[in-house]
C-alpha cells in the first residue's frame, strides 16, 4: 500500500529525515517509536504534505501513485489521514459543517456523489456514538475548548467519519487518560483493523500497542529507521530504553 | 464641504482622492432622524463603486441598526455621523471585502451627546491584492453622556502581504462614568488551520472561504436580510480565494 524509499526531507535547512525505508502491506498495523527529535512526527508531515517540508530526495508511492506530486487534500482523497499530534482549533467552523465538506470535497474528488445532510448525520451521529463523543460537541466549533482527551478523541470520529484506506497516526495517546486510552484504541482497531486497511501509529509508548497489536514495531533514530521488529520490541524499548538499543 | 478633500483631511486620509475627483461634488448626506422611542434599520450593500453618507440623529430611547456589506468598485465609502441621545442604542454590522487596487473603507463618528446611550460597532475587512480596507471610527462622550457603553471591535484579515489595512479606533471622552471598549486586530490566515481543513480532504480555495466565513460570520446577526448579506459576502469571498 505505502512505500518510501530512501526519503530524504528539510524543515527549512535543516535536514531531518536522511534516507528512511519503510513498507506498508494492506492488513498491517506498524509502530513506529523513537526517542524526541528522531524525526517521527515530521514523516507524518511530510506524507501528508504539510508546506515547509520539502523532501530532497527519495520517493514515495501509495496504491502505485506517487504521493509527494499530490497535493494534502488530494492525499486525502486518495486515502490517506493524518491523526494529528495538536488537533487545531478552528473558531466559527463547526464540527459538522467541516467534516461533511471535507467527506464530500473527498468524494467529489473520486467522483462519488455528495452525501446529503441527513445521510451524512447519520455517519456521524454513529461514529460519534463509538467513541463516547456527544453530538453536541460535534455541533460546536472546530476543537474549541475541548480538552487535550476530547482534541484526540475528535480525530478518532473523523477518522471514522472520513474512513481512510491508511491513517498515520502522530502521537494519538498523548494526552489520554486510561479510559479514552482504551477507547481510541477500540476506535483504531474498529476502524482500521481491516484487511484493505493499513496503520502507521507514532508513538512514544508502549502502552496503546497493548490495545492496538502492531504487527510491526520499527525504530526511528537520527531520520532513519534503525531497527525493526516484531510487537516484542515494543517492549524491550520500554524496558531498556532507546540509549541501550543504540549502544 | 465645497472644496475636494485631499489626504491631509484626516477623515479622507487613506482615500483614493483620484476616484473621489470623479464623483465631486459629492451631493449632501441623507440625513435621517429616529424619532424618540422608534426604531430605524437599513443595510447598505455597496457594489458598485459609491460614496454613502448618513447623518443618523437618534432621539431619547430610540435604536438604529445599519449593516454594510462594502464589497464594489474602485473606490467604496460607507460615512456615518451618528448623533445618539438619551439611552438611544446604535448598531453597526459592516464587511469590507475587496481584492485588486479597491480601497474600501468605512468612516464612522458616533457621537454619545447625553447620557445612558449604547453603541457597539463591528467592523471585519478581508482584503488580497493591493486592495487597502480602512476603518476610521470616533466615538465622542459628550461632557454630560454619563453612563455610556460604547464598544469598537475591528478586525482585518490580509489574504496577501501587499494588501493594506488601516484600523483607528479614537475615543474621545468628556465624562467620567463611561465604558469604551476598542479591539483592533490585523491578521492573517492560520497556516496550521489551513493545513488542517486541507488534511481532511478540503481543497486550498475552499479552506480559506471556510475560515473567511468563520471570520465575518456573526456581523450580520440581527440584519433583516441576514442571509441574503451572507451570501453575497461569500460570493465575494470566492471571488478573492
């Protein structure tokens, strides 16, 4: 589904990713965990085309097109999420009005018809059920004056709502009690855990791999992928930390 | 005033004097007096490039309620004098969009001649190109206007780094029992917000009149034609996106 090759990218001078690999398969959830600074939330940037990241060399292909010549809605459309690590705060823009223009801008990019207003409540008003979101916290502005917990668990209903073939999901734990913890994570693996499906979670812990099983755990250090394995090297980094990996 | 007006006259000083020339002489302000007790409302859609002036009068216990979408032409003047007595109440809704070489601007004095009077004016401009938007707003306190309540809130949003915008908010206040509140903003578009909506699947030019709506939005509560003035700012706002 996803492959980087040898990706190589800038916030302004500053080279931060120098020559990452790495391979989606459909089906797959991987982790990918590294110390502060490695370079993480900046690849779920750059894949999502954020502007102030420019890739400089390397090459990345989801669903056999060429991902970097999109631009981040057409990512979007195509398939891709970005949960992100600070959801924004939107003042004046309502939940609703936002999500179902963004899900018809999506499928009139792909050529679908537009949901109506009442089918489109009806994929909300659900998904929003899932999580434990109330609808009128949908009917209010864009992430304002939500909690660090509901910011997060806003993601998760959009990412419902929207129904991506792959999420990239930055640090979606941080900031979860564990309560919401278990529900994001119910809501990743409801969501997402599917075979035409794939996840890439950033993380910083171990603790939301106990909920959401990777099948893939990969280590991000110095811009590139410096080990990978199984969901056991979850564990052995929160055991050892990332200093006794390295040495 | 018989002579053109240059840009020393302080109330002019922004002005596109050029496009003022051609519309000279101007003919008198509409005057308009609200009896005591009445109510008064008109929204000014200005699309075409004119000069509106108004002297408002509002009598003891009286309220007017103007709303201005000032989007048209070269050169867009919306001039209020407003005189308010006794707990008389004056409102302004005013938009100023405008991109290319347009100068819009709305030019208000309020004047709180006695006591207990209320005004609350909303000015938001959204200006690209070379466009200048200005607002010039006196609020003056007459020496016995005890118990004023006067707010100003005027917010601009530059679309792009060659557009102006001009904001002075002046207060001039001879009694000692008021509350005159003034906010100025001159912003622009919040580049994370913008990437947000575009993450979801929002194109770049429909993300913006988003976040624009959200901007303007709530200058028209209250206006008879409420729907119909949003429209048509939106129509303007997808012009300029």
């Amino acid at each position: 589904m996803l492959q980087i090759n040898n990706l190589h990218a800038n916030v302004g001078d500053k080279p931060i990713l120098k020559g990452l690999t790495l391979s989606l398969n459909a089906g797959e959830i991987h982790a990918i965990m590294g110390p502060n600074g490695a370079g993480k939330s900046t690849l779920g940037y750059v894949l999502s085309g954020r502007p102030g990241y420019e890739v400089t060399e390397g090459s990345v292909t989801f669903n056999g097109q060429d991902l970097l010549a999109l631009e981040p809605h057409e990512r979007a459309a195509a398939g891709l999420f970005l949960g992100f690590q600070y959801p924004v705060e939107i003042p004046g823009v309502s939940n609703v009005q936002f999500l179902r223009e963004a899900l018809n801008a999506q499928r009139k990019y792909r050529g679908e018809a537009p949901l109506t207003g009442g089918e489109f409540l009806k994929v909300a008003r659900e998904q929003a059920g899932a999580l434990g979101m109330d609808m009128e916290m949908l009917k209010r502005p864009v992430n304002v004056g939500f909690s660090g917990g509901e910011k997060k668990r806003n993601e998760m209903v959009q990412m419902g709502i929207i129904d991506p073939a792959l999420a990239i999901l930055d640090e979606t734990d941080s900031g979860l009690d564990i309560d919401a913890l278990r529900t994001v994570g119910d809501g990743i693996n409801r969501i997402m855990r599917k075979p035409d499906k794939a996840v890439l979670l950033i993380t910083h812990y171990q603790r939301l791999l106990d909920y959401v099983k990777p099948d893939f755990v990969h280590v991000l250090d110095g811009g590139r992928i410096t080990r990978t394995g199984g969901a056991d090297l979850a564990l052995e980094l929160e055991r050892d930390g990332y200093k006794e990996l390295a040495a | 005033m018989t002579v053109l007006p240059t840009r020393h006259d302080e109330a002019w000083r922004y002005s596109d004097i050029d496009a003022l020339a051609r519309a000279w002489p101007l003919p008198a302000p509409e005057s308009i007096i609200v009896p005591a007790g009445g109510t008064f409302a008109r929204t000014i859609i200005q699309d075409s490039g004119t000069i509106h002036q108004l002297d408002i009068a509002i009598g003891k216990g009286a309220t007017a309620a103007i709303h201005v979408l000032n989007t048209g032409g070269d050169y867009g003047r919306v001039e209020l004098n407003v005189t308010l007595h006794e707990g008389a109440d004056f409102k302004l809704g005013a938009v100023q969009i405008g991109g290319g070489t347009q100068t819009l601007e709305v030019i208000t004095t309020v004047t709180h001649a006695e006591p207990g009077a209320t005004s609350s004016q909303i000015v938001r401009s959204v200006l690209a190109g070379t466009a200048t938007g200005t607002y010039l707003g006196k609020v003056a306190v007459a020496r016995d206007a005890q118990q004023t309540d006067s707010v100003q809130s005027v917010k601009a949003m530059l679309l792009d780094r060659s557009a102006t915008a001009n904001a002075k908010p002046e207060l001039e206040i001879y009694a000692d029992d008021v509350k005159c509140a003034h906010g100025c903003a001159i912003g622009e578009l919040d580049a994370m917000g913008l990437f947000y909506l575009q993450a979801r699947g929002i194109t770049p030019a429909e993300a913006k009149k988003l976040m624009l709506q959200a901007f303007v939005a709530g200058v028209f509560e209250g206006a008879a034609d409420e729907a119909m003035l949003i429209e048509a700012a939106l129509a303007k706002l997808g012009d300029l996106v």
